[in-house]
C-alpha cells in the first residue's frame, strides 16, 4: 500500500515544470521530559550550569532551561571526557575514571623459579655439549686387553702417565725452540703411577734409567710372541713394542695392575701450558742447562709453555740426574693440575676450550679411558698438590749396570700392598 500523497510529495516529483515552493510543517509539541539529573563526571553547580563541568553540552543546557528536549543525545561515553576541559569547574577536582582490572604484582619467586630452571638446562646443555666435543677429541689409541698375564685388581684406581719425546706435529721451529733435537720415532721421557684410592692419592715417578726384566710378550701390531729379556732399562719396553708392552713391563715388575694410561708429548705439554696462560711455580733452587734451554732463578714465578718442557726434562744439572728431575716432573705435574681443574679454568668456556684442545689431540689415552677418567686423574693430581696424597720416587737400593737404577724390591712389595688395599701409604723412598 503506497502513502505517499499522489500530489508529488517529497521524493516523488509531479508534474509541473517548475519546482514547488516551501512547505510550512506543522509544528509537533512533543511532552516535557522529566528533568534529568547531572550525569556522574558532568560538573556541578555552578561549573556544570556555566558550561565549564566536564562533558558540557549546550543543546542539553538550553533544553532543560526551555523545557524543550531537543532529542539529541550528549554523544557522552561513561567516565570518558567531553569538551577540552579536564577537571570541574572552578577548581573542581577531575571527575573519577573508573579503572578495569589491575595489572597483578609481579610473582617474583615464580620468576626466580623460572629463571634457575632456565639458567640449568643452559649449562646442562652447555656441559653436555661440550663433554660430547672433548670425548670424541681424545685419542683412545691403546689396547691394553692386549696385555698378557696382568695382575689381580686393587681398591684403587691407577693410571700410568708418560711423558714421551714424540715430535709428532712439531715444525722445525718449534723443535728448535723447544730444544728437542729432530731424533725419529718417541721414547718415554717420564714415567709414573698415579693411585687414586680413599685413603689419600699417591703418585710414584719410576726413573726410566730403572734396572729391570723386560717380560715375555705378544707384539701388539705383529701378534708374535717373545721371550723375556732380563737386564733392560725401562724405557726400552717402550721402544720395542710401545705402550702395551711398557704397562706389561710395569705389572710384572712391580706387581701392580694398571687401569688406565694416558702419554702426552712435548707439543701437547707445552700448548697446555700456554693454553692455561703460564703456570705458576716455586722454583728451591735455581739452575741451567743447556741442553734442555732451562735458565731458572729460584722463587715464585710462572712458566710458559718453553719454560715447563725445560725444567722436566732436565737432568744433566743436577747431582742426582733422572731422579732429582722425576721430582721436578712430580711437582709441575701437580701445579698443572692443580691450576687447571679449577672453575676459573672448567667454568669458563674461553679458558676451558683452549685447554682441551691443547692437549687433547696429543694426549693418548686407553680405549677404556673415558673423559670423567682423565678428569679424575687431573683431580687426584690436584689433590696431591694441595697435601691430600703423597709424591714419591720409587724405592732405590742403588746402582745397576749401564748407569741404571736398581730397586729396593721389599720396600717395593710393601708400596704395591698397601695401594692394593686402599691403605695410607708408608712407605718412604731413600733417594
């Protein structure tokens, strides 16, 4: 149904051609409305009748003075302002904001929580990570299942360390500096037992000039056995078949079964040291030779890399020749470890990674031999460096043949037993 009038009304046209004029509408009265109260936030008073309360709308003022309500709304959003003015008039204060939901106070002991457990796995991760890099470093090179005829097992764990003079990766100027020579080929240039045990470590340098029986053996390499050889000098076990007839050499002539070994070379010794940045070093008396380059005043003082190789492989300064020089190698030894197994070294990776990697590539271990072992190795050493062990030679009666050593075999027997048995060790070496 159409209700628009038929005359043309507004939007519909008609048909004169010029354009209608003005309609006057009546006029609709619409009923009074209630007078309304103030909104909350739109002033008071007088501040609110002069315009100046916030949200002032002068539409609305008018209105209600007239008592015509115009219908328009103030365009006022609760607690939000209207106008440029910010507080009530005439130094009314500001009209109240309701506020959402506070922000709640930080939890700090759950993020203290958070953050330790954060901060746990990183060096778990950290640890782990680098555990796996220096385990697959380590040359687990010797086959000590290899060994024939071996020893019953002790309470201790023991380990026979050699220093060889292997120049292997060495250059012609680094052989010259470090006063090696350029011979072929490595011999032993130290050797000790390190006894790891409960009742105090214990660390005994044999002299590799030691009067000794060089036992029957299976070749590691060729499989072919050979006959004991008496009368030899303890180094040339290793020269004839390397480190698995030298640890067979050790057991049948000392009685004592060996764990683990571990050899490291002149380069890998000197990188260590450099690696760590010197190590320091109390030096009784001071000495030269010109052989080993060792220039040394007594005192404090710390020693690089050059320096170290020189004071443990000197021997033609002293009176005492190779056993004054294995204490020398005893005591470095010591100071060594006792400066790397500490968290300024282990804790930190710009310290820890340059150590490992110093001496890793050069240091050959056992097959068996696993990085928490050689850790417990560095930290038995450590241990004897800070009094809790014991650093002795091995027992001499006297001379043997050919400038060798010959052992005090009772006082030897009496060493091997009580290492074996976990006891505090008694036994006292002359010389």
């Amino acid at each position: 149904m159409n209700d628009w009038p038929e005359d043309g009304g507004y939007g519909r046209g008609n048909a004169n051609s010029q354009p209608e004029g003005p309609r006057r509408m009546s006029h609709v009265q619409r009923q009074q409305a209630p007078q309304q109260q103030p909104r909350y936030g739109q002033g008071q008073g007088q501040g609110h009748a002069q315009g100046q309360g916030q949200g002032y709308n002068p539409n609305y003022t008018q209105a209600r003075n007239e008592g015509y309500d115009s219908g328009y709304s103030t365009g006022q959003v609760y607690g939000g302002p209207q106008g440029g003015a910010q507080g009530g008039g005439n130094g009314a204060p500001p009209p109240y904001t309701p506020q959402g939901p506070g922000r709640p106070a930080p939890d700090w002991r759950k993020r203290a929580k958070v953050g330790s457990i954060v901060l746990v796995v990183g060096v778990l991760a950290w640890g782990i990570g680098t555990y796996a890099w220096a385990s697959s470093q380590m040359r687990n090179e010797v086959d000590l299942s290899k060994v024939i005829e071996r020893p019953e097992e002790g309470d201790c764990t023991t380990y026979l360390i050699v220093g060889s003079d292997s120049r292997e990766g060495m250059s012609a100027e680094e052989k010259k500096k470090l006063h090696t020579g350029s011979a072929e080929g490595k011999r032993t240039d130290s050797m000790m037992i390190l006894a790891a045990c409960s009742s105090g470590n214990t660390m005994v340098s044999l002299p590799r000039d030691s009067w000794v029986t060089i036992p029957n053996f299976v070749g590691s390499e060729s499989g072919k056995a050979y006959p004991a050889r008496g009368g030899s000098k303890l180094n040339a076990a290793y020269a004839m078949d390397g480190p698995e007839l030298l640890v067979r050499t050790v057991e049948f002539n000392t009685g004592l079964r060996i764990d683990h070994y571990a050899e490291i070379g002149f380069a890998g010794f000197a990188n260590i040291v450099d690696a760590l940045g010197g190590v320091e070093l109390n030096i009784d008396k001071g000495f030269k030779d010109k052989k080993s380059g060792a220039d040394f005043q007594a005192g404090e003082q710390t020693l690089n890399g050059e320096q170290a190789l020189a004071f443990v492989r000197t021997r033609y300064a002293f009176a005492d020749s190779d056993l004054q020089r294995t204490k020398n190698q005893q005591k470095f030894l010591s100071a060594l470890a006792n400066q790397a197994a500490t968290p300024g070294t282990i804790l930190n990776p710009f310290a820890l990674y340059p150590t490992l990697g110093a001496g890793l590539d050069t240091l050959i271990v056992d097959k068996d031999m696993s990085l928490y072992d050689l850790g417990k190795m560095f930290f038995a050493m450590k241990g004897i460096n800070s009094g809790d062990g014991k650093s002795m030679n091995i027992p001499i009666a006297g001379s043997a043949p050919q400038n060798s050593l010959k052992w005090d075999m009772p006082k030897v027997k009496q060493l091997v037993q009580q290492i074996k048995n976990d006891e505090k060790v008694t036994v006292t070496s002359n010389r």
